[in-house]
C-alpha cells in the first residue's frame, strides 16, 4: 500500500468539476457528431448542387442551340414569305397579261368572224 504525504485533502469539493467536465465533454462529443452529419449533409448539397449546375449548364447550351435554331427557321421563314410574295405579284401579273390576252384574242375573233361575214367584194385586202 501507499503512503499518502502530506496533509490530507478532501477531494469530495472536486466532484462537482468532474461532473461538470464529465457533462462538457459528453455534449462536445454530441456537438461534434452534429457537426459531421452536418458536414456529410453539406457534402451531399454540394455534389448535388454540382450536379444542378452542370445540368442547368447543359439546359442553357441546349436552350442556346434552340435559340439560333428558332432565329434561323424565322430568317428562313422570312425569305419564304418575301418569295412567296414575290410569287403572288408575278402570278397577279400573269393573269392580267392572261385576261388582256383573252379580251385580245375575244376582239382578234369577232373581228375576223365579222370579215368572215362580209360579202366577198368588199374582202379586197
């Protein structure tokens, strides 16, 4: 057995330090498990958010590629409607020209059905 010098002290006054160092320690480690979960909760929201990012990046290269897809189809779309305007002036003038030379051709045939019709003396061309 040992022999314990000097004065004797009562170490009954310390037990309230080691409980409540005991209770310190016991929360610090609760805090410290809180602290990874979290850690591992912001690891996931970040490779998540990462992922987010990456798809919205594909989303707006997608939207961009749409984007000058829809400008070239209007451009197109455009040049389309000017021809086809330029189609139905030509086809307007057309079916002038064709209703002036069918009143022509209306004239040419009353004409030449009238000199038909003549007796043959006045015929002296």
């Amino acid at each position: 057995m040992m022999r314990l010098e000097g004065p004797m002290i009562d170490i009954s006054i310390y037990w309230p330090i080691y409980w409540a160092d005991d209770r310190y320690m016991r929360a610090d480690d609760r805090y410290m498990r809180a602290d990874d979960r979290y850690m591992r909760a912001d690891d996931r929201y970040m490779r998540a958010d990462d992922r987010y990012m990456r798809a919205d990046d594909r989303y707006m290269r997608a939207d961009d590629r749409y984007m000058r897809a829809d400008d070239r189809y209007m451009r197109a779309d455009d040049r389309y409607m000017r021809a086809d305007d330029r189609y139905m002036r030509a086809n307007d003038r057309y079916m002038r020209a064709d209703d002036r030379y069918m009143r022509a051709d209306d004239r040419f045939i009353r004409l030449t059905t009238d000199i038909i019709k003549l007796p043959d003396r006045y015929i002296a061309l």
